[in-house]
C-alpha cells in the first residue's frame, strides 16, 4: 500500500484523471474531493461492498430462474394428449 501525506487543499493524482483532494480536516475526520470522469465509479468503501453483496445475490437469482425457465421450457415443451375430435357432425 502506497502512504501518502497531504495537508488541507492538497492533491494526489491517479492516473491522469483521478484527482483527490483534501477539502477539510476536523478532529479524526478528513473530508476529501474526488474529480473523476462520470465514468468511474466513485464509492465509500462500505457502500461498494453492499453493492458486490447485491449484485451477487442477482447473479445467483438469475441462475436460480434461468433454471427454472429451462424445467418450464422442457414442461411445457411436451404435446397434450391428444382428444377425439367429437365436433364432426
């Protein structure tokens, strides 16, 4: 892990277009700005991993329902029995 010390209205850059910057320092707490293209996803880490949590638990349901769609699909796949045809007068 790569440490780094700022002061407040410091920067690091990562890459060539993530910069973060130190807004405010108040006790234990450090606030920062992230200026990142709307493309990159930007999240507390707590957040990102509900939103890893979540998407797995989608991932399995749609296993869950793909197979159920493929009992269905070979269910439904099956002829009826055929019935006499009593209309013929």
């Amino acid at each position: 892990m790569l440490v780094l010390a700022r002061h407040l209205n410091e920067s690091i850059m990562i890459g060539d277009d993530i910069e973060v910057i130190v807004v405010a320092v108040q006790g234990d707490q450090v606030k920062l700005g992230i200026r990142a293209p709307r493309s990159v996803a930007v999240h507390r880490k707590e957040i990102f991993e509900e939103i890893q949590r979540e998407n797995l638990r989608a991932a399995q349901a749609r296993g869950d329902a793909a197979a159920g769609a493929e009992i269905l699909k070979k269910t439904m796949g099956k002829k009826p029995s055929q019935k006499p045809d009593t209309q013929n007068s």
